[in-house]
C-alpha cells in the first residue's frame, strides 16, 4: 500500500457491512430505556457505539499533528486502559456520560443518525491516505491504527447491542481477526497475555482482569 494510499477497500467495505446491520436491528427499536450493557440503558449503549464513527470524523476536521505517532493501535488502547486503571469510576462515568449525550440533542430515530453518520466516514475514508496523521488524547495517531481502535469498538459493542436486544449478530469476519488480534497486541503489552491465551484455550483465569478490564 503506497504512502497516500486510503484504507484498504475490502476492510472499508467490512466496516460499513458492520455499520448497516446494527442500524437496521437497532431500526425496529422505539425503548431506548430498556437495559443495554450494566448500567447503560439502550439509547446509553447505541449512542456509545455511534461515537465509534463519529470520533474519526471529528479528529479527522482537526489539522494533522506533527512529531511521531504512537507505534500503534495497541499502544493507544493500552495508554487508555492505564489511565483508567488510576481512576476507574471517573473514566467509566464519562464515558458513559458521553454515550448518552451523543443522541440527546437528536430528534431523529438512532438508526437514521447511524446510517447517515456511516456515509459521511465512507465518504471520508476513501479518500484520506491511511498514513494520515490524526491527533487523539494519548498523543498522534494514523488513521489506519485509530481506525482499529473503533473497529474493536464497533465489533464489541455491535454484539453487545443485539445481546441487548435478542438477536443473533456475526460481525463481518476481517473485522472478527481485527479485533481479536488487537486484543492479544494489547495483553502483550499490559502483560496480560497468558492469561488471554489461558482463557481463549478454556483455561478460564479466576479474575476476568487477568485478561482485560471490562472494555467500555
């Protein structure tokens, strides 16, 4: 892939996949207030997972850092958790917070934002290079490693959102080994790799955060 070339189109192509089925399974929703995922209602958990394509958005309108990018996509997920870990309930509270203010001022069904949102990051990512250089609040990023990031998001959180609502959901399979690749880059770097590697074999660990912290 050249320098300015855009992010791959079959991975583009996954993403959107991804993006259109959540929005026609969250289309047939009229309760936002029935439970989503803990403490998020449903509107809490959609609104969570639409900030997914609405963050590259708006770091992509900001100009374009200058000075080296992290090393990569784990490195920023694993800045995140390290600083959540120091201030869990705070973290946990804003973002959540923030889920629930991104269709407050909306007066459209959230399936409608979605697909509209969906077209505007289409749009934009066929023709931003991937090597372009976006500024996150752990330092600078390129677009193909942020984008990861929210992939990581959109898959979590797209099978989080049809367990909310009854329904069997398989996210597209790049989007799949993305995801869980990215999961074992960053249990290596928080030194929490045998676990995962324990837990994925049916050698359950007896503390969930031997592997991860609960990802929000």
């Amino acid at each position: 892939m050249g320098e300015n070339a855009p992010v791959p189109t079959a991975y583009r192509a996954s993403i959107q996949v991804a993006l259109s089925e959540i929005a026609v399974m969250v289309s047939g929703v009229t309760d936002f207030t029935a439970p989503g995922l803990g403490s998020w209602d449903l509107g809490g958990l959609v609104g969570h997972f639409l900030r997914a394509v609405r963050t590259p958005l708006d770091y992509l309108a900001g100009s374009e850092p200058v000075g080296p990018p992290l090393p990569g996509a784990a490195h920023y997920a694993a800045a995140y958790l390290d600083r959540r870990d120091h201030d869990s309930t705070s973290m946990d509270q804003s973002v959540a917070t923030r889920g629930a203010q991104e269709l407050a001022d909306d007066d459209r069904h959230p399936a409608e934002t979605l697909e509209e949102e969906s077209g505007r990051l289409a749009a934009v990512l066929e023709i931003t290079p991937a090597s372009r250089l976006i500024a996150t609040p752990f330092g600078a990023l390129r677009l193909d490693d942020y984008l990861r990031t929210r992939v990581m998001e959109i898959t979590v959180h797209g099978v989080d959102i049809a367990q909310a609502l009854g329904q069997a959901w398989t996210p597209p399979e790049a989007l799949l080994a993305d995801t869980i690749g990215l999961l074992g880059e960053i249990a290596i770097l928080r030194g929490s790799a045998v676990g995962l590697l324990r837990a994925l074999t049916g050698r359950t660990p007896p503390d969930p955060n031997e592997v991860l912290p609960i990802l929000r």
